[in-house]
C-alpha cells in the first residue's frame, strides 16, 4: 500500500495527534495493534519493516495486510474530520452528503434542508460546480418531494451552467499557459495561439458585465492579464499591474481561506516581478510578506510555497549579497519539504553554479552544473532548457581551458539536440555553439560577435539564456 506510506511519511504533528484521538474514541483498550503499526511505520519505513512489524506484532502477512488497511480508513476519515471545517468547499459538499443520507433514509425534507444549505454556502463563496451539483440533486429530489418549484431550480440551474462554461473556457486556457511556462521555464516561446486564445478570452469576459464585478472573476481576470503581460515580458506594467490589484484585493477584502492559494500566487508573482524590474529591496519586502502569508490558515499551504519563498530569496540574493545567496541554498537544501519537490535539483544546483560563475569561482560552478546534468530528473525539463543548460556549461567550461573537454559536449549536444537546434527559432544558440568551437582554436570571431548580439536586446537576452550570451560576448571583445 504506497499510498499508505505517503500518507504517513507527509503527516503533520497536528494530524498525527488528531488521527491518535480519533482511533481511540471508542476503546479503552491501552495499545492496539493498528496503532503499534502506525507509530512502527512513522519511525522506519524502510524495506524490512515487513518483517519487524511482523515479529513485532506476533501476527501473519495477511493478518498485517488487514491491520495496513484499516489504518488507510481510520486515517481518511480522521483527515476529513480534522479539515473539512477548515475549507468552504469541503463544507458544502458535507452538506451534499448528509443530503444524500437521509435521501436514502426517506427523510426527504431533511434532504432538501441539508442542500438548500449546500446552497446558501456555495452561492456566498461562488462556488459553482457545487452549485450545479446541488441543483441536480435538487431536481432528482423533485421527482418524490412536489413541495420543491422545478421551474425556478430548472432556471437556476441553466443560470449557472453559463457561468461554469465561462470558468471552464479561461481556466482551460490558463492551464495550457501555464503548463507551457513551467516545462520552458520561460527559455522559449509559448505557443502564440494560446496567447490568442488568452486574449480574446479577456476581452469576452471584460464585455460581461453580469460577471466582472465577482470575487472569483475578478481573480481570473488578474490571472489572465498577469500571464499575457508575463508572457510578452513587459515587467514594468506587469508590476504596476500586480501593486494596484494587490492593493485592491487587500482593500476590498478578497482574499479568505477559500482563495488563499491565490493570494499566495500573486506575492509569488509579484516578488518574481520586482526582481526582474531590479528593484531587489521591495522585491525582498514582499517576500517577508509572502512568507508571513504562508501562516496564515494554521500554515495550509506553506508545504506548496515554500520553495518560491527561497527562491525569492536566492534571486535576489544573489544580486545584493552572494554569500548570503549561498547561504540560503544551503538552507533550503537541508529542508524537507524542498527536498521532496521535483523541481529542488534544478533550484539547488543550477542557482548555486551561477553564483559561483558570477564570482568566478569556475569549477565549483562547473560541479555544480555538472552534478545538475546527471540527475534523473534532468531528462524531464523541457528540450529547450536542458539545451540552454548544457551551453551554460561549455560558457563556464572555456574558464579552465578544458578544450577537450568542449569539444565532446558540442558533439553530444549536436546529436542529442539536432532536431530542435535545426529550428530557426534556435539558430542564436546554434551560432553561440559554433562561436564556443572556433573559441577552442583562437580563431577570429569578433564579427560572428557583432552578428549575433543583433538577434536580441541585453535584457531579453538576460531574461532568456540562463548564462546571457550578449553579457558573455561583450566580455569577449
């Protein structure tokens, strides 16, 4: 049972205490077998808790299956029990269940009783899929309680259906977006349809006037307007953009625990913004300010944040004091919830080699870059980074004169990468590999240089290479 013990593994010291009281609520009994398990699996997990917990327990394989299972129940029902007060969403959809309960016990007044409540809370926090479920479940009651008004449900319910295929519309959309800014890691271009796409679904909504004035849709619209500023790199309305929407957010009193995740976005969105316009001191400022947010809602999402809080810190670290830079990494590297995140190589080894190279620290740098490559998650970023991440590597290489060295990577890279380096949309990193090959042999290059620094502006060089060619080649001439 995997899933078992990843349950385990991410308990918190709350929940562990609260799982205790719920599975002893109704026995005495001073030490149950389940509960040895569960304590036996919270030390080690390793391969031979099997037998030890075997031995232990003084049972069978099968007896042990049984005890493994009821502990996944006990815990399942001890975290809905312990969160489901916490969460709006979770509540409505309690009160679809005890709907449903006593539909099935014949109490069809109390069903309707526990959905017209389902109702009120989902209406007060726009949540809209509960509310279509609701208004099925209150059309199905119809058929036995005649007390219920089809046509106005029947109403209410094609009212709502517009507004889920308008939600479903833009989020679709927004998924694709930023399904694409993840795996590019912004080191390539996103698909210019969906930004389209994006636009045009910007424009329908601000038309709507029934809908641009709701909590939820005031959320999506930041959303849709952050990722088209994002994607066309113009930092300078986007942090505009992000202060006043934070500032009226905060103002008209937006966010709750039901938006908490958005709230977080957007500081996440908003210290990343502030980086790029160079303004490290403010962007540190609201960093402070995202990690106070992470506990807020007794620390809800601090586990799914965390990371860009260091990251914050790191980037702009990295700029004002790299020591400290340095010092933060190792930090978030000691730490558990970053260390389970598919993403902590790539954060740890590729930041700690650019700072390295940035104080020309050349083979430490190269270690680290090195060490990142050979990860197996390495094959998981997109084709685009891992080729900018391997010219980073022959950048920092040509340092220590590691020739030999060079010359094997540019045949690797030439073969691993020929299809996307055969695109014109790479043919600046293809002339930046040939220039590292004729570097090896001293030959001229300065007029390839001035060629090639054409292609892009400093800063959008900057914004995408990982080491900036343009910077690279002026130290070169």
């Amino acid at each position: 049972m995997k899933a078992l013990d990843t349950i385990i593994n991410v308990l918190s010291k709350e929940e562990v205490r609260f799982y205790k009281l719920f599975v002893g609520r109704t026995t005495n009994q001073q030490e149950r077998k389940d509960q040895v398990l569960f304590n036996l699996m919270r030390k080690d997990n390793s391969e031979d808790l099997h037998k030890r917990a075997i031995k232990t327990l003084k049972t069978s394989p099968n007896n042990l299956y049984q005890l493994k299972h009821r502990i996944y129940n006990d815990l399942n029902n001890s975290m809905v029990w312990q969160h489901i007060s916490k969460d709006q969403q979770s509540q409505s959809f309690s009160f679809v269940l005890l709907s449903r309960v006593y539909k099935n016990k014949g109490e069809l007044e109390l069903s309707l009783h526990y959905l017209l409540k389902a109702e009120k809370e989902a209406i007060k926090t726009e949540l809209y899929e509960i509310l279509s479920i609701v208004y099925s479940e209150i059309l199905e009651l119809s058929h036995e309680l005649l007390s219920i008004d089809v046509t106005k449900y029947i109403k209410r319910k094609k009212e709502n259906t517009k507004v889920l295929l308008e939600i479903e519309d833009i989020d679709l959309v927004l998924a694709q977006v930023m399904y694409q800014i993840k795996t590019k890691q912004n080191f390539s271009k996103t698909n210019p349809d969906l930004l389209k796409s994006l636009k045009k679904r910007y424009s329908n909504t601000l038309k709507n006037k029934a809908i641009i004035n709701s909590p939820r849709f005031r959320m999506r619209l930041y959303k849709m307007l952050s990722r088209l500023l994002l994607q066309n790199r113009d930092y300078t309305a986007l942090e505009i953009f992000l202060l006043d929407i934070y500032k009226d957010f905060k103002k008209d009193k937006l966010f709750n625990r039901s938006n908490h995740n958005d709230k977080l976005k957007l500081l996440t969105f908003l210290t990343n913004c502030l980086y790029k316009t160079k303004k490290h001191t403010e962007s540190l400022k609201y960093a402070k300010e995202l990690y106070r947010a992470l506990k807020e809602y007794d620390g809800c999402l601090e586990d799914k944040y965390l990371f860009y809080y260091y990251n914050s810190l790191v980037i702009n670290y990295a700029v004002k004091d790299k020591e400290k830079a340095l010092a933060v990494i190792q930090k978030a590297k000691k730490n558990a919830v970053i260390k389970k995140l598919p993403t902590y190589t790539t954060f740890i080894y590729l930041n700690t080699a650019l700072i390295y190279y940035q104080q020309k620290k050349y083979k430490l740098s190269i270690r680290s870059i090195a060490r990142l490559i050979q990860q197996e998650d390495f094959l998981l970023l997109d084709k685009s980074f891992q080729l900018k991440l391997y010219i980073a590597e022959l950048i920092i290489r040509l340092n220590v004169n590691q020739e030999e060295i060079i010359e094997e990577k540019i045949d690797f890279i030439r073969g691993e990468y020929k299809s996307i380096l055969s695109d014109k949309e790479f043919k600046r990193d293809n002339e930046v590999i040939d220039l590292i090959s004729r570097l090896i042999y001293d030959k001229e290059i300065e007029g390839d240089i001035k060629r090639i620094l054409t292609y892009l502006s400093d800063d959008d060089s900057r914004d995408l290479d990982i080491i900036s060619y343009n910077d690279w080649m002026r130290e070169l001439i």
